[in-house]
C-alpha cells in the first residue's frame, strides 16, 4: 500500500477559494464602518470640548494612548490636566509632545509648561531641595515664554509669580528690566501702562481682548480694524482660550467678512481650536467659494 504524504499531496479541488478583490473591499469597508461606528473618537472628542470631569478626562487619555503622536490631543490632555491641579502629569505629557508643532500649538505649549513648572515652585517649600530644583526649569520655561524682547506686561507677570515663589533674585531682575523698559517709555513721551497691557499683566485676557474689539469701530481704515481684530483674537489664544478666540472672531467680523486676510487669519485660529469645519468654511470663503452666513457655533 501507498501512504501519501497530506504535506505533499496535491491541493483537492474542493478546496475553498480566496475570495475576489471586491468581496475583500467590502468586508474591509464594513469593519471600517463598524469601528466608526463604535469609536467615533472625533466626534466624541469635539463633544466633549469645555468638559472637565474625571470620566471626559479617563477618555482622552485613552485615546491619546492610542493615538500618541496627536499633538492636538495631547496639548488637550495636559490642559486639563493643569486645570485640574494634576502639573506634574501635565509636564510629562508636554514631554511626549511630535517636534512638528505649529506656531500657535509652540505658544500654547510653551504657555501649560511655564505655568505647570510656576504651580510646582510655589508648592514647593522655599530653599528645600525641591524649590532649588525646580528655580532654573521655571527660569528657562520663563525664557522660552517670553523670548528675547519682552513686553512689559509679560515681565510684570513674572515679576509677581517669582515674588510669591519666593525667588526673590529673578525678581529683581524683572524689576530692573521693567524699569528699564518704563524709563524708555517715559522718554518716549509713551503711557506707562495702557489699560491693555494692564489688563495683561493681571492676567485679565477676556478684558484686555475686549478692548481690542470696542476699539475696531473707531478705526479709520479697514488696516486698523484687521489689526485690532487680530490682537484681540490673539489675545484670547494667549490666554488659552482657543474655543473663545474663535467665537470671539466671529463674533466680531463686522467689516471685516470680505477681507481675504482676516479670513484666512481665522482659518488658523479653527485649527489651533481643533474646529475644522469651521477652518473649510473660512478657506472656501477667503476663496469666493462660499455663502456670506454665520455658520454654527463651535462645540
């Protein structure tokens, strides 16, 4: 008798087929349509902007650990985790953040990391060994927050949260710039302090944004108005406020709805607030290619 090998024998006839290219594609676009369907993260995500307790917060979290290189994601994760006390998570999650960063995404990111870096300093005890490690990290996030030309407002910031931290030498060094820069200011027959950069100072964005935007109807030329409607928005960014920036401008767009550079100026501020459809709606209408309407509020 021969034994015939099932490794070598000859594949039987009745043996059942690949399936064709278009039943594969149908099945790949039905469990596509299925995980849409059971995990339709941006939606949820977009919903549950504003949103601040625990189990919006667990959700995040668990997407980003899905999705870990969402810079968008990301900066959302450590804000509310610097809202919610929790600084030391909030750095190490700034830690992880793509190198690709826009420059609104670079300025908000450098904004979480100096205030989680100030909310450790003042926790810590000062001249403990924790309050002298933390001193140079908060002085360089400082650094990177301000850059080499800083506003008078910005050092009046810092001067004040380096005076409650007890890091009396950055303090005096803010003070000697901001006498330096108010010294330049009197010589130049300029206020010392406008309401703006006051408003600014004590960390007032709502209200030094509100002056910008009272302003808009006493400019004379439409220049004017698009730059005090800019500093306005920007402002609201400033204060990490991206949702209100963008609710800000729209609300605010009187005479400005046809001017190509306001348009596409909102087109990044919906980006930076995570609002895409907001940002196709204000490309397509910077282009001529759509209806002169206030589309929905953002969620």
């Amino acid at each position: 008798m021969t034994w015939r090998s099932r490794v070598n024998s000859p594949p039987s006839r009745d043996r059942a087929r690949f399936s064709n290219p278009l039943t594969v594609l149908g099945i790949f676009c039905a469990f596509v349509a299925v995980l849409a369907l059971l995990f339709p993260e941006r939606g949820l995500l977009k919903s549950l902007d504003g949103k601040e307790d625990a189990a919006t917060m667990r959700y995040r979290e668990a997407i980003l650990r899905v999705r870990p290189n969402d810079a968008s994601l990301r900066i959302k994760v450590a804000e509310s985790l610097l809202r919610s006390g929790n600084d030391q998570r909030a750095l190490e999650t700034l830690k992880q953040l793509p190198p690709d960063l826009s420059a609104d995404q670079k300025r908000t990111v450098a904004e979480l990391r100096y205030s989680a870096l100030q909310n450790l300093f003042l926790d810590a005890d000062s001249g403990s060994p924790q309050w002298q490690s933390l001193k140079p990290h908060v002085r360089s996030a400082a650094m990177e927050l301000t850059g080499s030309d800083p506003a008078l407002w910005r050092l009046q910031q810092l001067a004040a949260d380096a005076r409650a931290a007890g890091d009396l030498d950055a303090w005096g060094r803010y003070q000697k710039n901001i006498a330096a820069l108010e010294n330049a200011a009197r010589a130049a027959g300029q206020p010392q302090q406008d309401p703006f950069s006051l408003a600014l100072a004590q960390r007032d964005y709502r209200a030094a944004a509100a002056l910008c935007f009272s302003g808009m109807h006493k400019a004379a030329t439409v220049k004017q108005r698009r730059e005090l409607f800019m500093k306005g928005v920007r402002t609201l960014q400033a204060g990490n406020l991206p949702l209100e920036a963008l609710r800000a401008g729209e609300q605010h767009l009187d005479g400005l709805s046809g001017d190509r550079s306001t348009l596409i100026f909102l087109t990044r501020v919906s980006l930076a607030a995570d609002q895409p459809a907001r940002a196709q709606y204000f490309i397509r209408k910077a282009l001529g290619m759509a209806q002169d309407h206030n589309p929905a509020d953002p969620s």
